[in-house]
C-alpha cells in the first residue's frame, strides 16, 4: 500500500483541511481538478497524497474523475513528516522581486518554517510589495512545499520595516544577522547554541546593512555572523545559512 514516502512528489497537494474530515473525498476546486485530469492525467486507481497543511496526511485513491469532478476514497491518514527539527524563520530583505521569489522559493525547501519579508534602509522603493506580490509569495511557498515533502505550509508574512521585524524576533531562541563585516563566523555562535530549537535569521539588502541597523540589532542582542570569506549575493546568503545551520544543528 502507498504511503507518505512512497507518493511521487508530484502528487502532493495541500488542501483545505475540511476535506479530510470524511473517508469519501470529493473535489470540485477547478485548478486541482485540471491539473490532475489534464495535466497530470491521473484516472480511477491512482492514489494522491492530500496534506491539511498543518502536519497530517491522507493517501486517497481516486474511484472517479471527470472534467469538474474527483472523487475518492482515503486508504490511509499519517503524519506527513518532512519538517526540520528546529524552527527557522528567515527575515529576508526585500531585493528584486524575481531574486526575492527564488531566495523564497529555495528557503522554503532548505526547511524555513516562517519568512518575513523585510524593509531594510538599503532596499529599493521598485522592491516593496503590495497584496498581489503577497499572494504570489504564498502560492510559491506552498509550491515549494509540496515539491520538497514538506508537511506543513510556511507562512509568508507581510512585509515589516526592519525596526519592527526586530521587534518580533525576540522570542527566538537564537537571532542572528547576516553580516560581511563580522568577526564571528557562523559555526562559533551554532556552538554555544547547539540547543535552539526557535533561529530567526535576518539577511539583508543587495546594498548591504546600514550602520544604524547594525547598531539596532546588536541593542536586541542579535548575533552578527560571518559566513565565511566571499561576499555573497543577498539572495545566495541566506540559503547558505540555512544549509549551514541544519547540517550543524543534525535537523
């Protein structure tokens, strides 16, 4: 029988949790319904992997599948697994939208649980967001987590300027900021914190961070970190901390 781990990544899909409150499934959602009769062709007999979004699963079998139509029949219900053990939110600059989609999109299969999308004084005025961009980041995150075997939905926040994105990040176990110009690199802060189980990780701008900013995350204690000797473009830098921080971290 399939399970969670055997369903090809192509057949995951986050739903509205209230479908799978019963045995029998039955979808009219017009995109789901198109993308599994007509792009992906699946017919009677195929099975899919349905998430709620939240960390749980159901393989459903299909018995019937029309133009406007699918049902099915759930064969099992699981955890769905895939989540890292630590939680990392991700404070990502606001950097060109196509470079800011593509920093999203990997962040959220590298395990980012959260990102906040954020106003630094180096962004541009051409990288703010407005409720449609918002819309777009999400439905790419929740792309992302389908493909990668995530189980939960990360969240795209609204954007926040950098002041109060600070602000939020006091209750995380772990705060660090991306900085060029720190002494410390990464692994050494990991270290003495080999116990976090909450990191949130501020990456900044393609103009870099501005003095005062600086100064204002070391006044909430955030760690400044180095990764290492090369500069890194401000969408490459938070994915190599991310990879850094769950090979460190065994999570």
């Amino acid at each position: 029988m399939d399970d969670a781990t055997t369903i090809p990544n192509t057949r995951r899909f986050f739903v509205d949790p209230a479908w799978l409150r019963s045995d029998q499934i039955e979808i009219d959602d017009p995109a789901l319904v198109h993308q599994w009769g007509r792009v992906l062709r699946l017919s009677a007999g195929d099975r899919v992997l349905l998430l709620d979004g939240h960390g749980l699963a159901a393989v459903v079998e299909i018995a019937a599948i029309d133009r406007k139509h699918v049902q099915g029949q759930v064969i099992a219900r699981c955890h769905a697994g895939g989540e890292p053990a630590v939680a990392f939110d991700l404070y990502l600059a606001l950097i060109r939208p196509e470079r800011f989609e593509w920093a999203l999109q990997k962040a959220v299969e590298l395990g980012a649980r959260r990102i906040v999308p954020v106003a630094f004084a180096r962004s541009l005025p051409s990288d703010r967001a407005d409720e449609r961009r918002l819309a777009r980041w999400q439905r790419i995150a929740t792309e992302a987590a389908e493909q990668s075997g995530r189980g939960r939905i990360p969240a795209v926040a609204a954007p926040q300027p950098f002041a109060a994105a600070l602000a939020a990040s006091v209750t995380a176990d772990l705060a660090i900021l991306l900085d060029e110009r720190a002494s410390i690199h990464l692994r050494e802060v990991v270290s003495t914190h080999a116990t976090a189980r909450q990191i949130a990780i501020f990456s900044g701008p393609e103009g870099g961070i501005d003095p005062a900013e600086r100064e204002m995350a070391l006044g909430h204690r955030l760690h400044t970190v180095s990764l290492g000797p090369r500069i890194l473009r401000a969408e490459t830098a938070p994915l190599a901390a991310l990879a850094m921080l769950q090979y460190a971290l065994h999570s």
